[in-house]
C-alpha cells in the first residue's frame, strides 16, 4: 500500500533543483499554462512559495517523518505528488530503525520535467476545486442509552505511526457505543487518502456507532472525499449533529466548512448556529459536551481560535457548555475550567500525527497524576493546564523527538463522567472522574 507509507517532504520536493528560486520560477511558468489570470497565477505562486518555507520549518532535522505545514496550498501539493509518484513509481523506499520498531517508508523522487508536468496537472485540479453542499443534521438530538461509552482520537488520519496502533487497542477493549474522530485526514482528504489512511484501519466494532468530524484538511479539496466517501462509509449523514440521554446531551459541530481557503482560522456560522440554539434549548438542564476539530484557546499553539469563541458566545456567555472536546492541535492536555465560561477543555489530538515536543520551560512534573504528566501555567487566553509528554514509540528513531499518540475513552454513567486517558497501546495513563 504505497499511497499510505510515502512521505513528501521539503527535502524530496527541493531535491531536482539546484535552488528555490529555480524550483519557483518553474512552477511559476506551469501555473501560467493553466490560470489565465497573471496575478491569480502570482498569487497561487506565492501561496506555495510561503508554504514550502513552512514545510521546511516544520521537517526541520526529520525529512523522513511525515509533516504538513499550516498551508492549503501545499498540504493539497503534497497529496498531489504523493499520487503522482505512486503511480508513475517515482519512490525511493527507506528503513527507520527504532528502540521497538522499524518504519518503512517512501520518499518521493522525480525530476524537474516530471515537476513541470505534475504542476501542469496540480494547478488544473485545485482551480476546479469547488466545495461540497453541507447536509442538514437531524433537528433533534438522537436518543443514546443513559451508559455510553466513548472512545475519542483527534488529527488520526493519517494510518500511520501511532494511529493504527490506537485503533487495535480500541478494537481490543470492545466495549464502546461511539467511536468518535475529531477530523483530520492528511495531506488534504482526497478519496484515496481516505481509503489508505483512514478507513483502512477503522477499529472494527460493528454495534459501535462511528462518527468523525470534519477537519480543515478534508476541507482544502472541497469535503469531497470526507462528505461523499468517508462520511457514508460510517453511515453519518451530517457533519454536526448531536445525542442524548437523561443526564447529558453531546454536540458535534463543524468548525472547517466554513473557513477561509487557507484554512488556518475555525468557524461556526449559519445554519449550525441556529441548529445549535435549538439543541441547546432542548437539552433543558442536562449536561451539554461539544466536540469540535478547532481549539477555543490554547498554551502551546500560536492559533488562539479566537474566531470560533467569537462565534460561539451566546453559548459562552450563557454557561451552557459544560465540556469541551477538540483536536487538530497534536496533542493532549487537559485544562482546568475556563474561568468566565465555566467548560472544562480537553485537547485530545494526538491520535496519530508526528508532533515534535514542545519546550515546556521546565514545568513541574505531576507526579499525583503519574510519569510524563507536567502542570502548565495558564495565561489570560487559557486556564493552567496538565499536558502528556512523553516520548513517542511508534516514530521508529526519533522516539524522544516526538509527543506520543493516544486516545481517550469517556464513560458516561448516569449522571458521571468518567475520564481515562489511554497510551496508544491501551495503558491507562489518566482515570479519574471529571467534576
Ligand atoms: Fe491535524
Ligand atoms: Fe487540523
């Protein structure tokens, strides 16, 4: 399964030229064979010139890891060269040796007539991008049992690393009601990522039901593959919607449909604010936990998701979120309640996508909590937080470099949360009610 396995990273994508510059103007000359439009060409130039500094950036020392930078425009080129070379069998195959396991993978490897052809093609797919309807959800909120068991994984497209691992395990446990994605399907969500990355290694729970958010990546071609393959394959007919039973009521919403192109800042506007309004209403005075892809704040991520709070605030200022769940950052930390909203946040995106460790600047451990868990000070965007960093097994090589994958796994028992935290390979990690 190449498609699944092959990287393309600054370094493979520089490799046939002897300089950006020359790399650029090339792609410059095949975007104007294609867009007609001089500064439209320019612009779309520029979109990929900023996104290859970022990938740069991002790959620093580990070009055979797989990255993607904050960029539209080049998470949709490097899905584009993925296939390409897969089907011309441009691919170059490495090992990663590791501590307990070995990675084998593909770089890309072409030459700069191949480039030019493959821009002639790439710029003819993105100008017809166009983006998918969104369907209406259910107006109510289904009824689940007053016992529901949640098994919840962010950002884990990719099949990759710790994602199938944590698949196993949830398969293993067995006894969940919802298995629940929070979005992301790497590079850019077309059909046959989702087929390679994603449904591949769905855990297979027949009675569970299977649900999974839309993610700014799926977003970047159109939602096509996530709303008219992915969506169907879990038999989910919206990409908000919600359940209920007599204690709580869990809302799903879509934070990427309506972002911008470049696809860094989340949204949620009509129709799914007024859906939300009634939902919300109908929930009376249960407990209401969201999930979405896209943070409200965050510690370590230099997106503060400020739109998204913007666009929630009549729900905010009127308390009536008591959880939230989100992903797309990599990583899992757990913040104390909001100080003015009252919502108790989790990120829970470390599902499956390589995320270098972050500089904690020597916050203390939490040793009450276990090994690996630090205390991060709040500031006036975010509460105090405990974070996960550990190292990460399943990046063969470059264990230490990278914050490791996991899952959660919510127990709502009458009137109870109840919290765990699992390793990517079942340990339980954090287990604890949540008031
Ligand atoms: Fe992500
Ligand atoms: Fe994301």
């Amino acid at each position: 399964m190449p498609l699944l396995n092959t990287l393309v990273s600054y370094r493979s994508l520089t490799q046939p030229f002897p300089d950006t510059q020359t790399l650029l103007s090339q792609t410059r000359a095949a975007a104007g064979q294609v867009i007609a439009d001089s500064a439209a060409a320019d612009a779309r130039v520029s979109q990929l010139a900023a996104g290859l500094a970022m990938l740069r950036t991002e790959q620093g020392a580990f070009p055979q890891v797989m990255h993607t930078p904050r960029n539209a425009a080049m998470s949709l080129l490097q899905t584009h060269i993925a296939q390409n070379a897969v089907t011309e069998n441009k691919l170059e195959s490495f090992l990663l040796r590791g501590l307990e396991f070995v990675f084998e993978g593909f770089e890309v490897r072409f030459s700069s007539a191949d480039w030019f052809r493959w821009m002639l093609s790439f710029f003819t797919w993105i100008e017809a991008i166009d983006k998918e309807p969104l369907p209406s959800a259910p107006a109510e909120a289904a009824p689940i049992d007053d016992n529901f068991t949640v098994a919840l994984f962010g950002d884990w497209g990719t099949g990759l690393y710790g994602a199938p691992v944590c698949a196993q395990s949830i398969q293993n446990e067995g006894d969940y009601d919802l298995l629940l994605h929070l979005g992301d399907v790497y590079y850019s969500g077309r059909d046959e990522e989702v087929s390679a990355r994603f449904q591949k290694f769905w855990p297979n729970l027949p009675d569970a039901l299977g649900r999974s958010l839309n993610g700014n990546h799926e977003m970047y071609t159109g939602g096509h593959g996530y709303f008219r393959e992915l969506l169907p394959g879990l038999n989910q007919t919206s990409s908000y919607f919600a359940f209920q039973n007599a204690n709580w009521t869990l809302v799903a919403l879509d934070t990427a449909y309506d972002q911008p192109f470049d696809g860094q800042t989340g949204r949620v506007l009509q129709p799914q604010i007024d859906w939300l309004r009634n939902i919300l209403a109908a929930a009376g005075d249960r407990k209401v936990v969201l999930f979405t892809h896209r943070q409200p704040f965050t510690l370590l991520d230099n997106d503060q998701g400020t739109n998204l709070m913007a666009d929630l605030q009549e729900f905010l200022q009127g308390r009536k979120i008591w959880a939230w769940y989100w992903g797309h950052e990599h990583r899992l930390l757990l913040y104390e309640p909001h100080p003015l909203y009252g919502f108790r946040g989790r990120c829970v995106g470390h599902g499956g996508f390589p995320q270098a460790r972050p500089d904690l600047g020597g916050a203390p451990p939490a040793p009450d909590i276990g090994d690996g868990w630090f205390h991060l000070s709040g500031t006036a965007d975010a509460p105090n937080a405990l974070i996960l960093d550990t190292a990460n097994v399943y990046i063969p090589g470059f264990e230490a470099e990278f914050a490791p994958h996991g899952y959660m796994r919510l127990e709502f028992r009458g009137a109870e949360l109840h919290e765990s935290v699992r390793a990517a390979g079942a340990a339980n990690i954090y287990d604890r009610p949540l008031t």
